[in-house]
C-alpha cells in the first residue's frame, strides 16, 4: 500500500508541476489581461491542488495534513475571487481586449447591474 501511495503521490506532484509551469509559460503567451487572468487562474489552480493533493499523501497524519487542507481551501477560495476583481477592475478602467471583434454584452457601467 504504500508503494501505491508513492507512485500516486509523485505522478500528482508532478502532474500539478507540469501544470503549473504550462501555465505560467501561458502567461507569456497570451496577448492581453483578460486571457492572462484565465491562463493564470484556472490551470494552476489545478495545478496547486494537485502539488498538495501529493504533498499531503506523503505526510503522516495529523497537523502537516490539515495544513495543506486548509491552504488547498484557502487556494480555491481566494483565487477565483481575486481574478474575477482584478477582470472587473480592468474592464472598469477602460482596458481593451487584445482582439477588437470581441464581443462585450454589458452596459458600459456595470458597477449596478441589478439597478
């Protein structure tokens, strides 16, 4: 059984690594925020759950474990939210999309609105 544990914990760290680093090669790839915040929200938060998915399978249980179950929940509680803030911020302030032809279905000032 624990051979089992150290082959699935080595393929998740290294699984979450791989994918960590596709996306912050993404970062460099993507022409504007608005893609950017995508690139570097939705696949290394993948990738982080599955580095501490590994990571907690190697450590005895206990307090090492609710340490990385609590950063894992504070991971996927704190980065959506701060994406999502950071695309309104930009689209408040102006910023364009780096494709001319996208598609915008909001009123222009969308700070209410259910107003």
């Amino acid at each position: 059984m624990t051979t089992a544990l150290d082959v699935l914990s080595a393929f998740l760290l290294l699984f979450g690594s791989a994918v960590t680093l596709i996306s912050a090669v993404g970062l460099f790839r993507v022409p504007d925020a608005y893609g950017r915040l995508h690139v570097a929200t939705k696949p290394a938060t993948l990738g982080i759950a599955c580095t501490i998915a590994g990571a907690a399978l190697q450590v005895p249980l206990g307090s090492g474990t609710a340490r990385l179950v609590l950063a894992l929940a504070l991971q996927f509680w704190t980065i959506p939210v701060s994406s999502h803030l950071l695309g309104r911020a930009a689209r408040a302030t102006g910023l364009p999309p780096a494709r001319p032809d996208a598609l915008d279905e909001f009123p222009p000032d969308d700070r209410h609105p259910h107003a």
